[in-house]
C-alpha cells in the first residue's frame, strides 16, 4: 500500500484564534487508538472545549477533545472525551512549561491535521485577549471587508 503524502485539516479550532493572541505554534504527535484514527479519518472530531495540560511528570496531554466513538467499532471502541498524549521533545516541552508559568498564557490546540498519514496537532501558547481586544479586532476585520467590497465596486463601475 503507498504511503500517503501531504496533510489533509481534520478540524480547526476557530475560537482559539478568537479568544487567544497567539504567540508560537508547535507541531505534537498525538498518541491513539486505531478506533480514534479511524473516525478522524471519516472528519469526525471536535476542538471546540479542549485544552493542553503539563502534568508533573512533563508529559503534555490534549483533554477535553471530543473524537466520536467509531461507528463500525466493537465492544473495545475508544471513549470519546479521554486525555490523549501528546508527543513533544524534551526542549519544547521545557519551553512550553516556562512560557506559561507567566501569568495570562495557556495551551491551545489549534488544530487537527493528517500529515504523511500520520495524526497530528498544532498548538499554540496564547494569552487571553480581553472583552474589549475580541470586539477591536471584530471591527477591524470588518472593515478591512468593507474596504475590499468597496474597492472590488470600484474596480466594476472603472471597467464599465
């Protein structure tokens, strides 16, 4: 069988980006069942009430992430909401231990992706962005819409 190439989403997690100014990204195996795989290569999974934990051990963990049960299981199917391990260098989880000792910065997953076959997550350390930063940066995107809107009009009525 040929070994798959490129990567392939499985899912986002959008509202990290909204509730989180992020800072640096790093790329995590994730430690599964065959059942998890298998229902995340049907696109079935969920980012949206998880969070990375560093337990006194080093390990890091994915908690809260939900990957359905697999529908064509057996009676050893996986549990939908369990810790997954993440895998991570030494230096790196060293890294992310030191950078959120600060205060106001935490773990997000940011996403889920196959790459060359394999499961993998991107995370990210941010800092939690404020009522106030959430609706400046509603604005400015919307009216960086309107400006384009406005500009692609234009650019119609010129040619005309």
């Amino acid at each position: 069988m040929a070994k798959e190439q490129g990567t392939t989403t499985i899912v986002l997690n959008r509202r990290a980006r909204h509730d989180y100014e992020i800072e640096d990204r790093y790329e995590a195996g994730l430690a599964l069942t065959g059942t998890e795989v298998k229902s995340l290569r049907e696109g079935r999974a969920s980012l949206a009430e998880s969070f990375v934990s560093i337990d006194r051990r080093g390990e890091v963990w994915l908690e809260n992430a939900n990957i359905p049960e697999y529908l064509n299981g057996t009676w050893n199917n996986h549990a939908p909401k369990r810790k997954r391990k993440l895998l991570l260098h030494a230096a790196q989880i060293a890294k992310l231990t030191r950078q959120t000792e600060a205060k106001g910065y935490t773990i997000v997953p940011l996403s889920l992706y196959f790459k060359d076959g394999r499961v993998k997550a991107e995370i990210a350390v941010g800092r939690g962005k404020r009522e106030y930063d959430k609706r400046q940066a509603l604005r400015e995107e919307q009216d960086k819409r309107e400006a384009q809107r406005a500009m692609r009009y234009k650019n119609l009525r010129s040619r005309s």
